[in-house]
C-alpha cells in the first residue's frame, strides 16, 4: 500500500474495524477493532493515488468503476463508517480551517442561471422514465417522506407529507397556489383533488412536465391544475399559496436573494408560502464533489443560517419554521431498498456502472442525515404578520379535515371503479 495513503487512513480510523487489501494482496487492518469487519480491496496503484490526492471524489468514482471492491460488509456499513470516522477527524484545527475556506470558495461558483439551471435539471431529472418508478412511491413523489408513525409505509408516509404542507400552507378551497419545482405533479395534483385549490406547477424538465401534464389530463382536473416547462422566474401571475419542495437546493447560493424576490412578487398580500428545503445542521459548508459532478451539478445544500439572512433581505416574514431530522434517512433507506430490487432492471436499461453509481448515491445521502446530521426545514412565509394563526393547532386540525377528505375521495373513487 501506498506508504501516505497507509499513515492517511491510520490517522483517520480511530474507530472500527477496517481491512484494506491492496493489488499486490497485501492486507492491513485500521482502527480500535470495535463493531463489524468491513473489508475493501483496492485494484491499483493508481487507485491507491486517487484515494489519497481527492479521498471525497475518489471513492464514489472507485466504487462506481468497480476498482474498490467490498470484500465483506456491505457499502452503507462501509460508508458510514467512514463518514463518522471523518466527523472526528474533522474536528482537528486545520481540517475546521480548511472547511472554512472551501465554505468560502462556494461562494465564487457559478450563478445557476436559466440556461445552466435548465441543464442541471435536465442532467439529473430526465433520465429514463422507468427508472423513478422502480424506488418511488406510486405517486412518485421525489423528495423526503413525514413519517409519523414507527412502520408507515412509503405510500402512506408520503402521501402524509403533501397533508402535513397541504395543512400549514391554509389552503381553501377556490385559493390560487403555485408549484415550484413541481416534479411528477403530485402535491399540486393533491392541492386539486383533495382542497379543490388551483394548482400551477413549473418545472424546467422535460420528463417530470411530460408525466405531470399527462397526469393532469388524466384526471380530469384541467380546470384546476395545470403544469408548465418553466422557470420559476419567468411566472407572471401572482398566488394566494406558493409551495417549493426539493427544489431550493438547486438555487444555488448565489441566487437566494432572487429566489425570495421571487416569491415575494408572486405572493399575495394575504397570501402564504412554505418552504421545503434539505439543510445542514452544521452550518454553512461546501457540496461534496462526487455528488456534485456526478448527481446534482450546480446543487448545494444551504444551511438555516444562509438561508435566513436572504429571508430577512427580502422583506418576507418568517411565521413558522420546523425540522425534520430523520424522516428523510427512513425515505432514502426505502429508496434503496426498492432500488436493489429492480437493480436487474435497472442494469438492462443502462449498465454496472450505473447502478453502482445509483446505488452509492443513495447510500452517501441515507449516512448524510443519519451520521453528518443532515436535515428538512420548513420555512412559513408571508408579507403580513397576520395571516397565519398565532399557535400550531391548526396544523392537526387542517391535518383530520384533510385526512377524512382523502377517505371520502378514495371511497368515491371505489364506487366509480365497481
């Protein structure tokens, strides 16, 4: 092995049970023994070179190539641990002050702007259509679940969330909303089945408006629903509601100010938003350089803190604000787990490498909420100090209505079908 890449992970595994086997089959054990043997192999030297110059891009590219191998254990145990390792490694005085300047170069990346925000979108989004339905739940919602209870399942956990927002936004029957980052269509398809709102969601790809205008028609709500392949920017109309979900993580820092300048031109005097947004706990950083290049390019994950000063920038009140820690490591578990599933599939459709690079995605971003601390934050807005309820009980009050709403839909629906 590598003698630097040797003293390197020495240094960083101070807790574990790692073997590392290297080209040559030489093997090496790293850590204090506690809990299960993990073991890796690792193809080359060059391999070796990569894991040492850029340890954060290496081993996602290594795994996906197939030329850092598990040899026991499996590949959440593997980079878990890993990943706590690293927390502690990180505490170190100049591994905190290297953080720090990456946190700062974030700042210089390059601005999303429409035209780079649309290829962004189109590079993770617009992937063969199969492939969401193979780990999604059936409404296909693409972003973290509200668990609310130990065993629910995807379906129910999911369709919970779009009641949980549906509930804190106040819509009323009647009421205009928009739809930022609409995905597959199905929390405006919610807002216009079951509040009987007027939905509009805009996406900029290709695939998610296509399954979502399909959906619409499908339905039979055209009246009250309606999508379009457009920039969040360019809607012209103002809304009574406006709802974002897993899409401010694809802003880009650069461009929060614009996004609540947005919003606040788009929202009515009396009129409420919420935002659904991945956070980080531990403060402001940079975006992993894996996921960067190879999932979400152009995407960053903001932390309360940046987030609230573009807020306060804006004029915009902040009504309510809530965190969800695990909900989202249970979503991606069960992601993962239905993902393995067709991995076959999967596999037919594009190759290994893919779905190694699938599967790794998955996995380093179940660990990011479970072991860095990742989180969900909702963000209540509003212009007016007014316009949202003083205490929380309407949210489980607005939650019941809708809940025996969903009830009386399914039944009709079962009487429709028989």
């Amino acid at each position: 092995m590598n003698r630097f890449l040797a003293l390197f992970v020495d240094k960083l595994m101070r807790h574990g049970d790692l073997e590392v086997e290297t080209c040559d089959g030489a093997k090496r054990r790293f850590g204090d023994g506690a809990g299960p043997k993990i073991a890796i192999r690792i193809a080359n030297r060059a391999a070796e070179r990569e894991l040492l110059l850029n340890p954060e891009l290496a081993l996602g590219e290594l795994y996906m190539d197939g030329r850092l191998e598990l040899v026991e254990g499996d590949l959440y145990e593997f980079v878990a641990l890993a990943a706590e390792n690293l927390i502690a490694f990180s505490q170190s005085p100049w591994m905190k002050l290297l953080e720090k300047v990456r946190a700062q170069l974030n700042r210089f990346k390059r601005r999303n702007n429409r035209k780079r925000a649309k290829t962004n979108v189109e590079r993770h989004y617009d992937h063969d259509r199969r492939l969401y339905g193979f780990f999604l739940d059936a409404d296909q919602q693409y972003s973290c679940a509200y668990f609310e209870h130990e065993g629910q399942s995807l379906e129910e956990a999911q369709l919970a969330k779009k009641r949980h927002l549906a509930a804190k936004l106040l819509v009323e029957e009647g009421q205009s909303v928009l739809d930022i980052g609409s995905g597959f269509g199905g929390m405006a398809l919610y807002f216009a089945q079951i509040v009987g709102a007027r939905a509009l969601g805009v996406t900029l790809s290709e695939e998610q408006f296509a399954i979502s205008s399909r959906r619409a028609a499908e339905s039979g709500l055209g009246d009250r629903v309606a999508f379009r392949k457009q920039d969040y920017r360019d809607v012209g109309e103002q809304f009574d509601r406006i709802v974002s979900v897993g899409m401010f993580e694809h802003v880009g820092l650069n461009a929060y100010d614009e996004f609540f300048a947005t919003v606040r031109r788009q929202l009515k005097d009396d009129g409420v938003m919420v935002l659904h947004s991945i956070g980080r706990s531990e403060g402001p950083s940079a975006t992993n350089p894996w996921i960067r290049k190879y999932i979400f390019p152009g995407g960053y994950i903001p932390s309360v803190s940046e987030t609230m000063a573009a807020i306060e920038r804006s004029g915009l009140y902040v009504t309510d604000i809530e965190i969800l820690r695990l909900h989202y490591a249970d979503t991606l578990k069960e992601w993962r787990r239905r993902f393995l599933a067709h991995r076959d599939e999967v596999k037919a459709i594009y190759d290994e490498r893919f779905c190694r690079m699938w599967e790794f995605y998955l996995v380093g971003s179940e660990v990011a909420f479970r072991v860095y601390g990742h989180m969900v934050f909702h963000i209540q807005l509003a212009k007016r100090q007014d316009v949202v309820p003083r205490t929380r009980d309407y949210v489980g009050e607005r939650e019941a209505k809708l809940r025996k709403r969903e009830g009386q839909k399914n039944s009709a629906a079962l009487r429709a079908a028989s």
